[in-house]
C-alpha cells in the first residue's frame, strides 16, 4: 500500500465549507491524474460532514470528472457539450500546477536572459595604465643562503689565524675554525681598541677549515 499526502494552504482564514472541499477535491483529482495517467477512478472515504454531501459539492463532481484533456481548464455538465469540445479541439489552458524544478528552471532561464546587458562594457580608452612590474622572482626551497666570497686571504687575516693557530698547538687545545675562530675574528681589535676586520673581510667557513688544514699537514 502506497500513501500520499497533499497539503493546502489558504491565503486567508477559510471555513471548511463545501466550497472549499470542492477547490481541494478538485486540485488532488488533477494531481493524482497528472502522477498516475493510467488513473480511472477515485474512491473517497470521508466522514458524515455535511459538507460532503450537499448539493455544492455534489454539482461539481461531474464536471471535475469530465476533464479529459490535459491543461484544459473547461468543464461541462452535458456529455454533448463535452464531445462537441473534443471535436472542435479549442482548450482553455492555463498553468495549474508548477513544481519547484519549473519555477526553477525558469527563473534560470530569466536569468540567463537578462546576465547579458548586466555586463559592463570597458571602452579602450577607459583602461587604467598598470605599473610595470618585474615577473622573474627569485626562487628558491627555503634554504638558509650563504654567500661565498672566492677572495684571496690577506697577509693581515694570514697573520691572524697563524696567531691563532699557534695558540691552540702550544696550549694543545685546538680552536674551533667554524665556531670559536670565526666568533673571534667578527669582534677582534687592536691596541687602538680599533677593529681589525671590516664586514668586507670576514672569511667563511670554508676559508677557515681549508686554512687550518692545510697548517695542520705542515
């Protein structure tokens, strides 16, 4: 057993009298027509209202059952008439019923009708001049950057790590080249209290590892 429920809804505060029995029998019939196509008869079970059987809502079941033709809003109370309507074939039609995915697809559709003259038109003249900006970017892994200096150890920064070297041998302590001797070579001054590298000077990691090495194999 299938159930189906309909639900009607009044604009304003509506008795429950024969006429709107009538309007609601009259909507249900077209809707189960238009679900089932196959559908020939209806039974009603309802309750010993009077509204259910007196005489408005007895007249218009004839012509509730007489609409054969779909969309066509005319009803007749003589067969004759009904068949000389089919004959000539002049329907009435208007929209009954409208489901949600019509009023959808139209409102689409009048969208897509008037989306066109909302666009705005750019003339050529009216286009703003953009700065011209550089499109290479450095690029790059987030890597910590290092730059290398291929420069020539001066005679001055020779005889500071030879010095520095030198004391590290005698106290058998070897200075850290990487930590200890570059720390020390970023802060060291003379007798002035003068400094006596300057930024341009200071040697790199590198530069201190290979220059160790290479006193160590002496």
């Amino acid at each position: 057993m299938e159930t189906m429920t309909f639900v009607h809804v009044f604009e304003s505060a509506t008795a429950k009298d024969s006429s709107s029995v009538s309007a609601i029998l009259d909507e249900v019939f077209i809707q189960l027509k238009t679900i089932m196509l196959e559908l020939q008869s209806i039974y009603i079970l309802s309750y010993n209202a009077g509204c259910y059987h007196c005489a408005q809502t007895l007249i218009p079941a004839p012509q509730i059952a007489k609409r054969v033709e779909e969309g066509c809003v005319k009803t007749f109370i003589r067969h004759s008439s009904l068949v000389q309507h089919l004959g000539y074939g002049k329907h009435k039609r208007i929209l009954e019923y409208e489901t949600l995915f019509d009023r959808a697809m139209i409102d689409y559709a009048t969208h897509l009708d008037c989306g066109a003259s909302k666009c705005s038109t750019v003339l050529e003249g009216s286009k703003p001049s953009l700065p011209t900006v550089p499109t290479t970017l450095p690029m790059g892994w987030a890597l910590e950057w290092t730059q290398y200096r291929s420069t020539k150890v001066t005679d001055n920064q020779k005889q500071y790590l030879n010095s520095k070297f030198q004391i590290g041998e005698r106290t058998g302590k070897t200075a850290d080249p990487t930590d200890e001797v570059s720390k020390a070579m970023r802060t060291a001054k003379d007798r002035n209290g003068e400094r006596l590298f300057s930024y341009g000077n200071f040697l790199t990691n590198q530069q201190f590892s290979s220059y160790f090495s290479r006193l160590a194999s002496k």
